[in-house]
C-alpha cells in the first residue's frame, strides 16, 4: 500500500458539483488500496473575491489580518469535500494547515514552509480516513495564522509529499498537464508527458502558470514525483521528473510568456563600482523583484540601466528609481509598460549551439523588435512589445517544432 497527496486547485473545487467530481477522483485513489492526503485551494476566485472585499474597508490592511482572512478560503473547500466524502460514505476528516502541523517563519503573506509534524495527519490516516488539508497555510512560531504566497496550496502538497513519503504528489488542475505553450494562445501546443525540474522550475517562473515555481524548487530539493494532471479528464498527465530520466534530450521544450512585465531605465549613470548596488539595493529594501538588468557599455564615463519587474509592482519600483536616479546622479529616467517576455526553456540548449541565435532569427522574421534579452543554461528569455506577444509565440512554436 502506498500513500498519495492530490492537491485540487480552485477550479477544480469551484462549486459543489465539482466537489463531488473530486470525491469521485479521492475514493477512485483510495479504492486502489492507497492512502490518500488531499490539498485543496479555495473554491473558484474565492481568494481574489476576498482580497476584494478587504480592500473595502478602507485604504490600509495588515497582513495578518489579511492572512486571517484569505485562510478561510482553503477551509471552506476542506470542510466541504470531507462532508461529500462521508456523504457518499466515505470517511474522511478535514484539517487546517496549523492542525496538519504545517509550520512557518514569522511572515505575512508570502511566508514559507519551515517544517511539518505530521502526527496527527498519521493518526487519522492509521484510522483508515481520508485526510484532507487547507493548502496555502500555516503557523508562525508566535502562534499567528500565516499563508504561503499566491498559488500555495501547490507548496502545502509538495512540502507534504516529502515529509510523508508520499509515492507521489498529483496536481489536480483544469488543463491536462503542460504544455509546449499556452493552448489559448497556440491551438496546437502539445502536452508533454514529461518535464525535468530545472525546465519545470524555468517554466513556472517565467509565466507558465500551472505550479508555484517554490513547489517546483522544493520538489526538485526533495525528489518529491509529481504529475500535472486534469480533475476532468482520467488520462496521465505530465510528470516531473529528474533530467536524466527523460526518454529524449529535446532542445526546446516549451515556450513560456509573461504580459506582466515593465522596464525601467536609468539614463547616464557614472560608471564607477558601487552604482548598480546603490540601485537594486534600493529596490530590494522596498521588497521588489527584479527580473532582468541590462548594463550598456561605457561611453566618457556614463552608461544606461535597464530592468524589468512585475507590473504589479511598478508603481512601487518607480518613485525609488526617481529618487535614485537624482542621488546618483543619472540624467534622466523612463519606463515601459507595453511590454512581455517570451521565453524558450529546454534542457538541451546547454548542449546545443545557436538556439539563442534561431530564436532572434524568428523574431526578426516576424518583424519583431527585442527589447532585453537574458539567457541561462537552458533559457532564452527577450522583451517584445506585447500586442506582438500571439504572432511571437506561435512562430517561435512553429519554427521549432514544438
Ligand atoms: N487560494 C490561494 C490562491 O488563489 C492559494 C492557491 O490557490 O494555491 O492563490
Ligand atoms: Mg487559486
């Protein structure tokens, strides 16, 4: 007998009929002899309704009011599948991320996992019930409700599948794995029927969407086996698996995009060490990402910064710039906001010459203008304008046979 997390997704929960299609899909996994911990988001948008809602009360929220809050959502959906479950005569018991022992650092809205004490989980699945979990929670050692960051409940799953042992960690969502591009935007993208974590973890950061790009980091940490599959349908899905177990080396795996980008630039800085630090320093303190830095080359002593961060946090990012732009010096700032990344990801690029060089032919081809670009072993990443973003990503599918 082996033990197996499933984690649904809101979609997959978002009202009660669906609920009941994931009853189905728990007693199918348990008829099989295994034990079985499920995960679950909130039902539906549940999460953003609530955010919503809290930005009604006025301009501020604390976090930790806004964690109390937005935990609610993940229990609904727990307490909703263990009563269809013993409905349909099943048993069953809900837990919330505290109760399942999922512990945190002291941080609000983002914080991460720091251990789990499954005793009680253990318990109840030695009481022959079906253990279900609030995903996207957890307790901070001074006792205060915490949550995990958007799409969470992805690393609640993983994070249990590895203290469990669990044989493996299935991802229950409304598409039916990953793809070689987002099907809504390229008719014919592929399922993959296995990914290696470096290109998992590649994909989901830079925009793939189907898993938190943490749960990605711990399951490859951990070697935890996990498989994107859909609530709906009963075929496999995609499994992520080591790189070296991959049936082919493919070049290119898939092509990822992102709409949620924005640039800014810093015009005529002195180059001298100290300024790029003095920039992103800055940046960091104000708790903003950056994504790619591009440094032109030095003319009579100045050169230009550019960067690009989530859209979201431009309007945080901005007004930081400005101050450092005077501070330092520089003559001038701009910022862009039209703008997405289009990224190829693929294990076999590290061994192959010219994928960078095909992907700015294509784009040239399509009369595309890159913007940034950036590069690691197994990515290429550029900045176009977004109304190019349809006619980028299916040339650069079709081209490489994707
Ligand atoms: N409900 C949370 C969110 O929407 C967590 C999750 O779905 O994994 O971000
Ligand atoms: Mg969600």
């Amino acid at each position: 007998m082996g033990l197996v997390v499933q984690k649904f997704g809101g979609s997959s929960v978002g009202d009660i009929d669906k609920i009941k299609n994931v009853a189905y899909r728990v007693i199918e996994e348990s008829n099989q002899g295994h034990q079985v911990v499920v995960v679950v988001s909130a039902m539906g948008d549940l999460t953003d309704e609530l955010i919503a809602l809290a930005r009604q009360t006025g301009p501020n929220q604390s976090e930790r009011e806004m964690d109390m809050l937005l935990t609610t959502g993940e229990q609904q959906s727990a307490a909703l599948l263990a009563m269809t479950l013993n409905n349909m005569g099943c048993a069953a018991v809900s837990l919330t991320g505290w109760q399942g022992g999922v512990a945190t650092e002291q941080v609000h809205s983002k914080a991460r996992i720091t251990d789990i004490k499954p005793d009680r989980i253990e318990k109840e699945l030695t009481q022959n019930k079906i253990v279900i979990i609030a995903g996207f929670q957890g307790l901070s050692p001074n006792g205060e409700i915490t949550t995990l960051g958007r799409g969470g409940s992805d690393t609640t799953a993983v994070a249990l599948s590895a203290v469990l042992k669990a044989d493996i960690c299935d991802i229950y969502t409304d598409v039916e794995g990953v793809y070689t591009a987002d099907p809504r935007l390229v008719p014919d993208a592929k399922k993959l029927e296995f990914v290696s974590y470096d290109e998992m973890l590649e994909l989901a950061s830079l925009g793939a969407g189907v898993l938190q790009p943490r749960a990605v980091e711990f399951a490859m940490q951990h070697n935890v086996r996990i498989q994107v599959r859909s609530s709906f349908k009963m075929e496999p899905g995609t499994l992520v698996v080591e790189g070296g177990k991959m049936e082919s080396n493919r070049i290119v795996t898939g092509v990822a995009h992102d709409l949620n980008v924005a640039k800014l630039a810093l015009f005529d800085v002195p180059d001298q060490p100290g300024i790029a630090s003095t920039i992103f320093q800055a940046l960091a303190e104000a708790s903003i990402n950056v994504d790619m830095i591009v440094q032109a080359d030095m003319r009579d002593g100045r050169n230009d910064i550019a960067f690009t961060v989530c859209k979201d946090d431009l309007h945080l990012a901005l007004p930081v710039v400005e101050r450092v732009a005077k501070d330092i010096g520089a003559s001038g700032t701009s910022c862009g906001q039209d703008l997405a990344k289009i990224s190829i990801v693929g294990a076999g690029m590290t061994s192959n010459p010219g994928v960078a060089a095909t992907m700015f032919a294509i784009l040239a081809d399509e009369n595309i203008n890159i913007h940034m670009i950036s590069t690691s072993e197994i990515k290429v990443s550029c900045v176009i304008d977004a109304p190019l973003i349809n006619a980028a990503i299916n040339a650069i599918h079709k081209r490489f046979n994707l």
